[in-house]
C-alpha cells in the first residue's frame, strides 16, 4: 500500500525522545507570608497531585524555596496558577522562577529543613 504525500503532512510529529526532553526543572522563591502558614504542605500535596518531583524548604530570610520537576505544563501551572495563590494562610506577593537541572521522577516530592 503506498503513502500519500498529504498523509505525510497530516500526522503529528513524534514526541521528543529521551527522559530529559519531557521534562522541565525550575527553582522558584516564594515571598510574602509564606511561612508558619502551612505552605510547605501545601505545596508538597500540590506538586505531589500534579505529578511534579522535587522539594520545598523553608529559607532563614523568610523565603520559601521551591524545585519542581516534571512534565512542562505541570511545572508552569504550579509557577504561574497554583504557588501566586497559595496555602489558604498564606499571602504571597511575589514568586521567583529560575531554570534548574531536573530530578528523576522516582525521587518524588519532600519537605527539606531550612537554610
């Protein structure tokens, strides 16, 4: 059976090959009133629920530090919708993307103690 040229220019083009293709990484600073205000949970169960790898810790500023590691439109959903908003105590008035290595998924999402 031959193939049209039409058919050609109709499929989609394959997905990026390779683990780190379809993944992206950023470190992000959270400010605001972000701490003693159950933010680390809540971004642990957020990220955990939209599959993202990483951790979060509290900073000796008064800052939260985020990695967050997964599929890109995860990872933007939580940067721009999810941590601007966050914990319902919290008041955040600014969130500090930067781009960061990604983290094999199989470590999961964890809470670190502050630096």
């Amino acid at each position: 059976m031959a193939t049209h040229p039409a058919d050609a220019t109709t499929s989609p083009a394959p997905p990026p090959q390779g683990e780190a293709a379809a993944r992206k990484a950023v470190r992000v600073v959270v400010k605001g009133r972000v701490q003693g205000v159950d933010f680390r949970g809540w971004t642990a169960e957020t990220a955990e629920s939209l599959g993202l790898a990483g951790w979060v810790r509290n900073r000796r500023d008064g800052t939260v530090e985020v990695l967050l590691s997964g599929d890109p439109a995860m990872v933007d959903e939580m940067v721009s919708r999810r941590l601007p908003v966050g914990s319902p105590a919290s008041a955040v008035t600014a969130v500090v993307a930067s781009p960061a290595d990604p983290v094999h998924p199989s470590l999961g999402f964890e809470i670190k103690f502050t630096v």
